[in-house]
C-alpha cells in the first residue's frame, strides 16, 4: 500500500519539475471537475463558480502557453481550451 503512494508522490514530484504549466492546468482542471461535482450534489453556488472560475483559468493558462510555446498537439489544445472557455462563460452567464 505504502510503496503505491510512494510512486503516484514520485510521478506527481517529477511531474510538477518535469512540465509546471501542465501540472498546475491538470491541478486547476481536477479542483474544477471536483467544485462542480459537489456543486451537482449540494447545489450551492459558490462550489458552482469556484469551479467556473478554475475552468476559465484553466483554458486562459492552456491558451497563453500555446501561444508562447507550440506543443506537437497545439491544435487540439487550443480546441479543447476554447471548448471549456465557451461553456464556462455560457455558465457563468447561465447564472445572471
């Protein structure tokens, strides 16, 4: 069980030195997908817009660091970017 934990510790570490931009977007995106899960099952708004407003930040970061430094998969990046900024706004929006 121990040594378990001790590789996804090790994989994460090596992660967040490896490629940062990446682990803090995976971080943001997961904080996100667990804000709107518990908004889902508590219906409380502000899990809501914590996890719109990690989603936002999330696909801004993607888009900044695509323009900066173009990956092999820079297209779907940007598509998937894009995607996740339209249905945050069009929740936020949703909102008002």
């Amino acid at each position: 069980m121990i040594r378990g934990w001790n590789f996804w510790v090790n994989t994460l570490i090596l992660t967040s030195q490896y490629n940062p931009p990446w682990f803090i977007e995976w971080l943001m995106l997961t904080l996100s997908m667990i804000m709107v899960v518990i908004w889902l099952i508590s219906s409380q708004l502000p899990y809501m817009v914590l996890g719109l407003s990690f989603m936002v930040g999330t696909s801004i970061s993607m888009l900044v660091r695509e323009a900066i430094a173009p990956s092999h998969q820079t297209r779907i990046t940007q598509i998937l970017a894009l995607l996740l900024l339209v249905v945050s706004i069009y929740w936020f929006a949703d909102l008002l």
